[in-house]
C-alpha cells in the first residue's frame, strides 16, 4: 500500500471515531439539563484545567512516544530503542502524575482560594479531588495510544477517544445522577470514565506490544536523553497551547462572572471546537508519514500531502461552521433552555476552528521533526500576548472579549507554525492544492451574512433557518466544484 494510500485509510479510521463523539451533545445536554448550568460552569473549567495539566505530563512523551515507535517499529533490531523510549516516556509522565496528584491534594485550596471567588473554589475543590486521581491513568492510556499511532494503527485511538470516552462519560454521568445529584456525582462519573479508560489501553498494550521488553528495558533503564531533549520542551509547548485554547473560560470566573455564565459561554465554546476534531482525524494519520518523508528528506512529497491533506480538511470544517452559524441559537437552547439568546459571542469563536483546520497542519510538522523548542518559543509568546489580550478585553466587551482574544491568538500561533515548516523543515502549503473550498466558504459566508442582514426573515425560525442554510451549502458545493468535492470523497474513501 502506496503512503498516500495508507494516508487515507488512516484518515477514514479516525472519522469513524469522529462520528462517535456525535455523542458530546449528548452529554452537554444531560450535565446541564440534570445538574444545572452552574455545575456545568465549576466542571468545564475543572476539566480544562486538568488537560492543561495533562498536557504538562504526556503531550511530549506521548509525541516522543509516536515519534520514536515510528522511527523503530519496522525493523527488530531496533526494538531495544523503541522499549528503552516507551519505558522513558512511562516512567517520566506517570511519575510527575503522582507528585502532582500529591500536591494538588495538599495545597490546592490555596492556590484556588487567590484566584477564584469563594462560589468557584469551593466547587473546583470538590470536582478536583476525585479527577487528579485520573491523571496517572490517563498518562498511561496516552502514551499506549501514541505507540500503536507509531505502529500506524488508527483504530485503537478512534475506537478510545473516538466512542469508548464520550460514552462511558456520558453513561456514568447519567447513573451518577441518580446516586450524587451534584458536582461530587459529575466528578466520580468523570474518574470512572478514566478507569474504563485506563482498563481499556492496558489490553491495547497487551495485543500490539510486548511487556517482556518494556520490563526489559525498565529493569535496565537507561536516561533517553534524545527523548527529553524533544518531550520537555514539548510538553510545555503544548501545556501552553492547551492554555491557550482554554484561557478564556479560566480567566472568566476570576472576573466574577458566575458559574452559569461561565457554563453557557463553555458551552458555545465547546460547541465550536469539537469542530477541531475533522483536522484530527488527517493529522493523527498524518502524523507517522511526516516522521517518514523528513527522514528520507523528501521535503516535495511532504509539501504536496500537507497541502492536499490541508484542503480536505477544509472542504469539511468550512461547512460546518456554517451550520454552527446558524443555527447557534437552537444548540445552545437544545443544551439548556437558560441558553438561548446573546449568543452574539460564538460568532467571534468560529475563526478559531477555521484557522486551526486550515493550517495547524504545520505545527504537526514543526513538531514531529524535532522542533520541539521553536514550537515551544510559538507557544510562550503568544501564551503571554493572549493573557494580556483577555485583562484588556474581557472588562470592556465580556463574553466577546474573551472569545476575540482567543482568536487572535490562534491566528498568531499558526502564521508563526506555518513560517517555520516552510523556512526550517522546507514544507510548503501549496495554495493551488487548497484554495477552493476557501473561496467557496467565502461566497456561503457572504450568502449567510447577507441573509441575516438584508432578510431577517431567513433568521425567524427554524424553517426560515433551514432555507438560509440550504442556500449557504448550495453555493459552497457550486463554488467549490462538484467535481473537486466528488474527488475528494472518492480519495477519502479509496
């Protein structure tokens, strides 16, 4: 099977796991509609600022991880460096897991106590004591899904992250109603989705690779000094981006706005960039073959699939957002009836997704051919530019505020990622490969502004909705070319 071949079917996998997390409405509606807004709001920002931390603990050793097992899989003799790396990556994210864990659970409340008004802390204290119990197990369940990524096997991480997470999450949050209808009941049916999790990525581990060998290595562990070289530097590259992508809903409560504000700005947010998840499904396929072609220097090939892979993305994402546009209303009430209405602010976070599925493909680049440290410099500069971004903009415009804050900031960090896979590891986005679904989107933007300006009437109700975006859709399938799109399918799904 040809790369680009493999490419496609590894891309076909994860959409299967995207389908899957059909079921994140679902558990938006529940926790809201079962536990109210105000629990939603101390749960969103919890569960961010356990990614960030998560992020902090695995996201290097888990790239490293995918890095090094793609780099030895193939040939046996090479297997020594691939456990002595996979052990490096174990022993150093799920030993920092547990001193977190222990930290966290000794002086915690205080540090909440000096950012968050006493209505936040309080719940965050309790929500917090039962998910860092999570973070070891999730570091491992990480790094297992990272090596079979290496070995170029998608479904694990489709079938997990894909349906089995959504799932238990939204399962567990339901049965937990019925016993603890409150943050403690959220917080438990959080910690025992990570089990099943956990559960789960050991049996992975035990059916793709080997634990004689990982013992092996473990028994004589060895410092993998090339591994660190790239996993610290990034782990707080991506522990910043994660924060950024998260500051907004963390930095509201510490304005005092209230839980349930923070709940119904969360959800628009997390509407918006569960959209996020189409450019997964190419660069987790893509991510294996970009290690590949940098190896053998076939900088050309790379440019031509980042920039094919980048317009698939986009033919998909483009779309979507559209649908979010209009219809926002009708989601936010769907998750809750306190929800509709001055929604104004998602209109102000869909760049972030569009940016991101457009062109973050370069980051992926910059990253899995060791550049770790320039990823990190992307990251601490435009951290710092969001922070002040948010002190100015969140007091004067609020909820929209936050959300043109952040998507400045997107827009920084990838032109930053995109000069850098073009001058450092020579990766060029070809336009020509990528252009028409942006300049289709543009037209369906332009229908869709011009609707909502000129015929509020499009704007009235559902029907009326549904007619606007039949139009926006026709005109971005007409613009883009059926056949471009027809091709496109027939590449996916080939």
């Amino acid at each position: 099977m040809s790369i680009d071949s493999a490419l496609k079917k590894g891309a076909f996998v994860n959409s299967i796991g995207v389908i899957g997390k059909a079921s994140i409405p679902a558990f938006l509606i529940v926790i809201n509609r079962f536990y109210g807004p105000d629990v939603f709001g101390i749960y969103i920002t919890a569960s961010i600022t356990i990614e960030i931390i998560l992020a902090f603990l695995t996201a290097g050793f888990r790239d490293g991880a995918l890095i090094f097992v793609a780099r030895f899989s193939d040939d046996e003799k090479d297997h020594h460096h691939l456990y002595s790396s996979l052990s490096n990556a174990f022993a150093w994210s799920m030993s920092v897991a547990v001193l977190i864990l222990f930290l966290g659970s000794a002086f915690g409340q205080e540090f909440l106590e000096l950012i968050y008004q006493e209505d936040f802390n309080k719940g965050l204290s309790v929500i917090f004591q039962f998910m860092l119990l999570a973070l070891p197990l999730m570091a491992f369940e990480r790094i297992v899904l990272a090596a079979t990524q290496g070995l170029k096997i998608m479904k694990y991480d489709a079938f997990s992250n894909g349906w089995l997470r959504p799932l238990s999450l939204l399962t567990f949050s339901v049965l937990f109603w019925f016993i603890e209808p409150n943050l403690t009941g959220i917080a438990l049916a959080y910690l025992s989705a990570q089990i099943v999790l956990f559960l789960v990525s050991v049996w992975i581990y035990n059916r793709e690779l080997s634990w004689s060998k990982l013992f092996y290595a473990f028994k004589t562990f060895k410092t993998d000094r090339q591994l660190l070289d790239f996993a610290l530097p990034q782990n707080v590259n991506m522990t910043l981006t994660r924060f950024i992508t998260g500051i907004d809903v963390l930095m509201l409560p510490a304005f005092g706005f209230s839980p349930a504000i923070v709940g119904f700005y969360g959800a628009g947010a997390m509407i918006v960039r569960e959209v996020k998840a189409i450019k997964t499904v190419f660069s987790t396929a893509f991510a294996p073959y970009i290690v590949r072609y940098h190896k053998d220097g076939r900088s050309e090939e790379l440019s031509l699939n980042f920039s094919k892979t980048a317009g698939w993305v986009a033919s998909l994402t483009i779309p979507t957002l559209l649908l979010i546009a209009i219809f926002k209303e009708d989601l936010l009430s769907l998750i809750h009836p306190e929800f509709g209405g001055a929604s104004t602010f998602m209109y102000f976070l869909l760049p972030i997704p569009y940016i991101y599925c457009s062109f973050s493909l370069a980051g992926n680049i910059v990253a899995m051919t060791g550049h770790s440290k320039l990823t990190l410099m992307n990251s601490l500069f435009v951290s710092v530019a969001n922070i002040l971004m948010n002190l100015i903009l969140i007091p004067s415009l609020g909820l929209i505020g936050a959300a043109i804050a952040s998507s400045i900031a997107t827009l920084a960090l990838h032109s930053l990622e995109l000069m850098e896979a073009r001058w450092v590891v020579n990766a060029k986005l070809h336009f020509r490969e990528m252009y028409k679904p942006h300049l289709a989107g543009l037209g369906a933007f332009l229908i869709f502004v011009s609707g909502v300006i000129f015929i509020p009437w499009l704007t009235s109700g559902i029907l009326q909705q549904i007619v606007l975006a039949a139009v926006s859709i026709l005109v971005f399938v007409s613009l883009s070319g059926i056949s471009y799109l027809g091709k496109t399918y027939k590449q996916l799904t080939s």
